[in-house]
C-alpha cells in the first residue's frame, strides 16, 4: 500500500523552478567583481555599467542616487539600480571621480 503526497510533489516543483531562478541570478551578478555594483544608464535605452563601490561615497554620485530615488523610488525597471541620466554625463562624472 502506497501513500501519495501531492503537497510534496507540488513543493518539489516550486523549489525547482526556485532553484533555476537561483542559478539564473547567479550567473548575472557573478560577472560582477567584488567590491563593484553594476548600474543602468541613459534615458530611453539603457547601457549597464559597472562602478566601484567607492563612487557611493561622493557627494556628486549621492546626487545621482537621490535623483533615482526621486524618479523611481525603490521599484527600478531593469532590476538594478538605474541612473536617469544621459549616458555621456554619466561617463564624464565617473571620468571626474576616477580622477580623485
């Protein structure tokens, strides 16, 4: 006499497709080295960068937070962190903080 057990069978499915989903962000962010995060630039197609965590610190980045969290709050349409600003400033301003 067999015993059946859908709830375990449907709980096998959900960590599954849990795990794929694991895996899947995995394989994004480990293109990432330590101590970087990446961010998405520009105003109508975005271009991923990646940035030292050090650009956190200055007060000209802190700007460029503060006007994402205006524009998007906590809720970003790419996932990551997105900067609403043009591509070129953006490549000019950490151009700028490299230089510090």
């Amino acid at each position: 006499m067999a015993i059946r057990f859908p709830g375990i069978i449907h709980a096998k499915h959900i960590l599954r497709r849990t795990n794929s989903f694991s895996k899947q962000a995995a394989s994004t962010s480990s293109d990432v080295p330590k101590g970087y995060l990446a961010v998405y630039v520009g105003e109508s197609e975005k271009k991923r960068f990646v940035i030292p965590i050090s650009y956190l610190n200055q007060p000209t980045f802190q700007q460029l937070l503060k006007k994402a969290e205006e524009e998007f709050g906590f809720d970003h349409p790419m996932g990551g962190l997105t900067i609403p600003c043009s591509e070129d400033m953006f490549i000019d301003l950490t151009s700028r903080l490299d230089e510090l």
